[in-house]
C-alpha cells in the first residue's frame, strides 16, 4: 500500500485534520521485487536477537539495495 497523506487547514492556519490518498502496487510487482527485497530485510533481521540491532541491521539492509539502484527511495518506490 502507497499512502499519501495531507494536512487540511483552517483560516488560522492550524491543522483540522488530514486527507490521505492510497493506492496498491501491481501485485507483479509485490511478487517479483518487493516481496524477494522484504524477505531479505527479514532474514537480516532474523540474524539478531537484540530487537533494536535486528531493526538497525534491516534498514541497513533497504538502505544499501536503495543505494546501489542509484536512486532515492522515493524515486524507487515510484518506479516499481
């Protein structure tokens, strides 16, 4: 799931309340690259028994594959 979310002001510029605007990835996609890279994250994470180096060692690992597409996540993410 893709979410986009927003603020909605009133006259006072203060926050009201939020809209959010969601859309579901092409389940190809979910299949052939986010469920494969999510399986990779969780088998790093696996490999720790502390949770927050378990956590550390997952983002780690998104953050290195989003690295070496030489692109921003969001520019990944849009892309799939």
């Amino acid at each position: 799931m893709f979410a986009h979310v927003t603020p909605t002001f009133d006259n006072d510029h203060k926050i009201v309340s939020f809209h959010s605007n969601r859309r579901v990835p092409d389940p190809k996609v979910i299949k052939t690259a986010i469920a494969p890279l999510y399986a990779e994250v969780l088998r790093e994470e696996s490999m720790h028994r502390n949770g927050k180096d378990a956590l550390a060692a997952g983002y780690r690992k998104l953050t290195d594959f989003v690295a070496s597409q030489k692109v921003s996540y969001d520019e990944l993410i849009f892309a799939l």
